[in-house]
C-alpha cells in the first residue's frame, strides 16, 4: 500500500493507521471495548470517512472469542487479552480492513503482529 496505491485508498489507510493508534490509548485496564470503538470511530470521521461493522475483535481458541469491538460492548479491559484491531473504514467508492493484533497489560499493550506500520 506505500507505492503506488490509488490515493483514495492510501488516505484510507492512513486513517486506518491513526485510528487504530488511538484505539491503544484506551485498550488497556480501566476502560471498556466501546471506548476502543467509540475513539476509533471519532478519528475516522474527523477523517472524512465512516466506519463499517465493526473495529477488530478478540482472539483465542475460537475466532473472534465473542469480543467484538464495537460501540455495543461494554465488556471491561483486563490484562491479558488478545485483541485484534482492524477498523472497518469505508469511503464513498471504497474500503478497507488494516489493523493489528495485541496484548493488553497493565499498561502499554504489545503488539504480537510481526509488522506494526
């Protein structure tokens, strides 16, 4: 995506890039999953763009592991889950999934993909 891509798609992922580095302000203890939706979908409107289903899921031994992230969920952030965040970002002629898989901790969560752009 960093050569030569359309530029209506690079601006996707950008947005992609900065709404997913806000959603790790709050994955972490003391918040909840609607807030990691919730500042996911405030960036990628201030962006000019609009959100689609969902913004990443949970991971374990079942795929999702019932976590959506989504405005909907007010289940509470504890250390040790494993998150996926992968915005659903649509513009007006086209859309795209970018995101990242991570740790929560007492703190900063850790990123476990192997490429964090």
């Amino acid at each position: 995506m960093s050569r030569n891509a359309q530029p209506e798609a690079q601006h996707i992922l950008e947005v992609g890039k900065k709404a997913e580095a806000a959603g790790l302000t709050v994955l972490r203890p003391g918040y909840r999953i609607c807030d990691v939706s919730n500042i996911i979908e405030q960036v990628v409107l201030e962006n000019g763009l609009n959100t689609g289903v969902w913004s990443g899921h949970g991971m374990g031994p079942d795929l999702g592991d019932a976590v959506d992230i989504g405005a909907s969920n007010t289940m509470e952030i504890v250390p040790n889950m494993i998150i996926t965040l992968h915005p659903s970002i649509v513009s007006e002629t086209d859309g795209l999934l970018y995101g990242n898989t991570f740790l929560t901790t007492d703190s900063d969560p850790i990123c476990l993909t192997p490429y964090f752009l």
